[in-house]
C-alpha cells in the first residue's frame, strides 16, 4: 500500500490522483492527499507516473507500512519502477525487447523444478540450486 | 536468470527487494490469489473490425474486450493477450476517434446519462453497504469453494444472492461524485458476477478450468461459446454457430 509522499520531491503535478484506478489520493494543498489507503491494491501505478520520484508503494498489499522516509531516500527505490520500464523515456528502455527470452526462462524454471522434484521423490535432500 | 529478469519484466524483483527477500536464495509464504474465470475468457462482444460492440459508439478495448476472437480459451498475461491489450486500444480508440470527428458538427447539448443503478434509483434513497456487496461478489466468485467446484445448487444460491444486490443498488442506490464512480464499480460487479454465474449454470458440463462437481464430463454438444448479458434480467444463449465458424 503507499506508504509515503515527500512533500520536498513532490512538484504538485497531481497525476497520480488521477491516474489511481481505486481513488486513494485526493488533490491537496500543493502535495496530493492520501485521502483512502484502505482502498491501495498496490498496483504501483501512481509511482510510474510520479515524475519526481516523490512516491513509495510499501510492498504488502493487505497491511499499511510506516516506513523510515530518510531510509527509503536512502534505498534507491524511489522512482527505480519507472526507470526500470522506461515509463516516460521509451528511448532507454531497450533491455524490455529481451522479453522474447522469458518462454526459454520459464522452461528452464520448469526443468530445474522437475530436477528438484525427482530428487525428493528419490529420497535426496532439496536444494535451491 | 536474476539479471535478466529485472531487464524484461521489471514489475517482478521491487517488491521483493522493498521487502528484503533475496527472490532467487529465500523462501516466502505464497498465497494463490482467485482471478475468476473471466481473465482473457469473456468481456464486451466485439461485433466488427473497429471493435464495435451493439452500442453505437462504444468501442472495447483490452481486458474489457472479449479476445476468444484472438486467442481461444487460452489466458495469461503476456504474448498474445499483451499483443490484444496493445493492437485493441489502438485500432477502438482510432474508430472512436474518427466517429467523433464525423459527429463534430452534429453534438448539441449536455450528455445524457442511461444507465441508472446508482443515478436514477427506482424507490426511495437508502445507503448501500458496497463493502458488504463486494465481499460476497469476491466470496461467490474467487472463493475456492465457489471457483473450482462448481454445482447447480451453489450456483442458483449464488444467482439469487447476487440478484438480491443487485436490486437492492437499482432500487435505491444513489451518490454523485466519486461516490458515484464507487456505487457505479460496485454495480459493475454485481452485473458482471451474475454474467459469469449465468454462463456456468447454463454449461451443464465441465470444460477447461469450468469444473461443474454434477456434470464432471466434457460434453461434445455443448463445444460453443455462450453470450450472457441482461442487467435487471439476466440472459444466457449459445453464440450462434454461423458466428462461431466465420471466426474460425
């Protein structure tokens, strides 16, 4: 659920009150509201759209987190998600056409699994390998 | 893996790392979450090329759009299904596009709401207990009990459960502002579940991840697609087989 909006990042753009699907935020006074947390169903979409990287979505999606807002600064979370997809910058998110190469991922997950499976089945000990 | 999963699906590793879970080395609780039977299997009839639905002017798009067209019975959420979200809202949102510039000159007046659940209650106003409705709406559709075994009796209870809600919204709910767009999503559901337990009364059989507990057997009669639809009566038919091949 979100959990914390720097007032001193946040440049009062308010989209992410309007790009919320459930209605959590309300505009605020210069920084937007969070205005109905039991309604966050974490889906991360306000920090994508936050420019200014003034958002943190804690990661539990049933219980609402205090967090220490100076370790969160520190973290390097904040805005991460929407560099990671290019959200704004499409142009620096070339590593997204490596997509292709999740189906042999996802079989090679299957085969480790099947591996760590007959192993069990055999009596051995699990590994995470 | 671990690098490469960041670069191609970025959405997966944060909140692991938020929670200082180490995704490849540690062990976590899991939880299956119910999505229903509806993702990727159902959604707005799309009725020609521009994704025109039977209302003039609406056009469906993504997940609000049936896509059995494109994909079959198959869900998921990439490949295909990312290919449809991206190709449907770009090919509804150019029809829309092109039939408001025709109707530029044409528009006169304000917009006239049609729907009334929640705008134009048909007895006097009392308030809704929406948390109430969508607790039972989540119970009756993602339930393990309600989801993977299915049965006549069940689903009949749950019919008129639902059906009782749903009277109880268009007989007296009303709100305006974002209580409405509240009221309006609660309403939605409510309609949408009765659709989806419309649809599996009517399969007397067991198919894919639709499991009827006292009709466990696939019946090779029954090999069509049901269209459901109706709001103070809801309604089940077979998609007619004419329909059913050309899209074939």
């Amino acid at each position: 659920m979100i959990a914390h909006i720097f007032e001193d990042l946040c440049n009062g753009c308010h989209r992410c009150v309007a790009v919320c699907p459930t209605h959590v935020l309300d505009v605020g006074d210069g920084t937007p509201v969070i205005a109905r947390l039991d309604q966050c169903q974490t889906c991360y979409m306000c920090e994508l759209y936050c420019e200014a990287d003034a958002l943190y979505v804690g990661p539990d999606a049933h219980v609402a987190e205090s967090v220490d807002p100076q370790a969160i600064r520190a973290s390097g979370h904040l805005g991460r998600i929407r560099r990671d997809h290019g959200w704004d910058r499409p142009d620096e998110a070339g590593h997204l056409d490596r997509y292709r190469l999740l189906g042999p991922l996802l079989q090679e997950g299957g085969e480790t699994a099947a591996r760590r499976y007959r192993t069990l089945a055999a009596g051995g000990t699990d590994t995470a390998d | 893996m671990p690098p490469i999963l960041k670069d191609i699906q970025p959405f997966t590793p944060p909140p692991f790392v938020r929670k200082g879970v180490d995704l490849f080395r540690d062990r976590w609780p899991i939880k299956l979450f119910g999505e229903g039977t509806i993702r990727g299997n159902g959604g707005l009839r799309i009725l020609d090329e521009n994704c025109g639905t039977n209302v003039a002017g609406l056009y469906a798009a993504g997940d609000a759009a049936t896509r059995e067209l494109a994909t079959g019975a198959v869900s998921g959420g990439g490949a295909v299904n990312s290919a449809w979200a991206l190709t449907s809202g770009q090919i509804a949102g150019a029809a829309a596009a092109r039939r408001s510039l025709a109707l530029r000159d044409k528009m006169v007046g304000a917009a006239r709401a049609v729907g009334s659940a929640g705008i134009a209650p048909a007895s006097d106003e009392r308030s809704i207990d929406r948390k109430a409705i969508e607790a039972d709406v989540d119970h009756h559709m993602n339930s393990y009990q309600h989801s993977l075994w299915r049965s006549r009796t069940q689903l009949g209870d749950t019919l008129a459960l639902l059906d009782t809600h749903w009277r109880m919204i268009g007989d007296h709910g009303w709100a305006q502002g974002s209580r409405l767009v509240a009221l309006r999503e609660t309403a939605a559901l409510t309609a949408t579940a009765r659709w989806c337990t419309a649809a599996a009364l009517a399969r007397n059989e067991s198919r894919g991840i639709h499991v009827r507990v006292d009709a466990p057997a696939l019946d090779p009669a029954c090999g069509v697609r049901l269209l459901t639809g109706g709001l103070d009566r809801v309604w089940t038919r077979p998609e007619r087989r004419a329909y059913a091949e050309a899209a074939e």
